[in-house]
C-alpha cells in the first residue's frame, strides 16, 4: 500500500478546518452538526473521524492554531531591533490572520471574524474550551509584554508602564477589530493602524489632565 504524504496530511487537515470554520461561522456551532461538515468539505464520515472526534476537537484544534500562531508572531517581534511599533505590529498581525485563517463565506465576507465570536460565546458554557482559551490567551499575553519590554529597552515607551497592562490593551484592540469586522462589515486594517497611530500621538494637555479644576456655576 503506498504511504501517503505529510503533504496530503496536512492539506487534508486544513481543508476540514477551513470547512468547519464555515460552516460554524454561517450558523453557529450549535447549529452546525458533523453533517454539515461532512457535506462541506465533500469528504467521508471516515476521512473526517480520521483526525477529529467531533466538533468539539474542531474548535479546540482552530483555537490553539490560532493563538499559537500568534504568540510565534510576537516572539518573533520581541527579537527584532528595533521592535515594531505597536500600529505596525497590530497591522501585521491582521495581516497574519488573513493569510492563516483565510475562508470566506458564500458571499465573500471573512469568516474568522465571525468564528471568533463563536467561539467567545462557546467558552461562556464549555469550561474544557474556557481552560484551553485561558491557557493559550495568556501565552500570547505574554508574548506581547516581551514585546513592551523592548519597547522601553528601545526608549519607545516609558520605563513605569506596566507591560502586562499595555499587552492587554493591544489584544483588546485587536480583539475589538474583529467584533466590528463581524458586525458591522469589513473594515480596512488600515483603518486600525491609522487609529492606533492617532492615539499615540497624542500629548498630555499643560498641567495635566488629571491637574485641571472643575470650576462650578
């Protein structure tokens, strides 16, 4: 019997992963049954059982794909001298997204975004997901902080920020991007950079915000 590839193992993989991400972006993962998949990728009950259980190891392989994909990104960016600033590195990372996580729907929109919530709204009752999610955002959590510490190291930030602090904005901006893509339609990624970079622009007002009275009638 002729051995088959890795190749083809991995194409095989990610053709049922793509299929999936359809599908549970379209309806909904409660929606979606293993049927749905089967009949989405055009493949066998057995070809699919062959590297996933069922919907639940579906999900969970895309999760910890994706976010161990991320993480490499940011290792990769804490090496770099200097490190990418922060737009410049948020865009590439949507960038990054849209090459590795590339299926769309039927009427062209990106599907991710979409699968994203899915799977946000999935880890609310499904403690085994919530564990896993947990696990891989604080890696790449802290993939970002390296990123921050550079920042300073580089003189590109202030010595007193916290850089788990700073990493959970950035996440949160990257996160709400895709929110918005989801419901409100695509929006270009330079939209995001160009806000990030109006925002660290921005200079304390004379005297301090915080330093300002309240004058009353």
């Amino acid at each position: 019997m002729a051995r088959v590839s890795q190749e083809h193992l991995d194409a095989r993989r990610r053709q049922i992963l793509d299929g999936a991400a359809r599908c549970f972006a379209r309806n909904g993962f409660h929606a979606t049954s293993m049927q749905d998949v089967l009949k989405e990728v055009d493949l066998s009950a057995g070809a699919v059982y062959r590297y996933f259980s069922g919907k639940d190891e579906l999900i969970q392989a895309t999760v910890t794909e994706v976010l161990d994909s991320v993480q490499a990104m940011y290792e990769r960016a804490a090496l770099e001298s200097p490190p990418p600033a922060p737009d410049v590195l948020i865009a590439r990372t949507l960038a990054h997204m849209t090459r590795e996580q590339s299926p769309v729907l039927d009427n062209g929109e990106w599907a991710f975004p979409r699968l994203m919530i899915q799977v946000w709204s999935e880890t609310l009752r499904n403690e085994e997901l919530s564990a896993l999610l947990r696990e891989r955002f604080a890696k790449v959590r802290a993939a970002w902080a390296k990123v921050v510490i550079r920042y300073q190291e580089a003189g590109m930030m202030r010595d007193d920020s916290d850089p788990d602090a700073v990493a959970r904005t950035l996440m949160a901006f990257v996160q709400g991007f895709g929110v918005q893509y989801a419901l409100f339609g695509s929006i270009p990624p330079e939209t995001l950079q160009a806000g990030m970079r109006g925002l660290l622009s921005m200079r304390e007002a004379a005297g301090g915000a915080g330093n300002q009275s309240v004058k009353s009638g």
